[in-house]
C-alpha cells in the first residue's frame, strides 16, 4: 500500500469515526437543555469533517494558505449557523 493509500484510509477512518460520533450525539432522548451544546457539537464535526475533505481528498495538504481560507470560511458559516440556532432558543426565553 502507497503512502497516499494510507492517507487516504486513514482520512476515510476517521471521516466514519467522526459520523458514528454524530449518530451517537443524535440519540432522540438527549434533554431539551443541551440543545445549544448538542448544536455545537454537530458544528464542530462538520468543521473536521470538511477539513479532512479539504487536507485529504481535495489535496489542500500542499497549499495551507488555501486551506486556512477555506476553513475560515466554513468555520464563519458554521458560526452564523450555531448563532441562529442560539438566537432561535434565546427569542422564546425574552417573551
């Protein structure tokens, strides 16, 4: 097996270890109360998750300067998302 095999299946292992760790964080029975942190768990997952794609599959290994760009701006959009989903909690609180 070629190093870039190797890359390769290491980067798919801990993509499935990472989506097992979401399907454990998704069990229907969690409180009501963690919702926010359960929130910004899933962001944070699909934070690494997207940087495995960028790093492994998409080859920004090679260029940081593109990778760190790229993670900036899905780490923006995720932030705007997690904010969203605060807010949506925070607005019944303040009736």
């Amino acid at each position: 097996m070629t190093t870039s095999e190797k890359s390769l299946l290491r980067a798919w292992g801990l993509m499935m270890a990472l989506s097992i760790a979401l399907s454990i964080a998704a069990e229907p029975l969690r409180p009501q109360s963690y919702l926010l942190a359960w929130a910004a768990f899933v962001c944070m997952v699909a934070y690494w998750k997207a940087r495995i794609v960028l790093s492994t599959y998409l080859g920004l290994k090679a260029a940081p300067g593109a990778r760190a760009g790229f993670s900036l701006a899905i780490a923006v959009i995720l932030a705007m998302i997690l904010g969203s989903f605060a807010l949506e909690l925070a607005i019944p609180a303040l009736r």
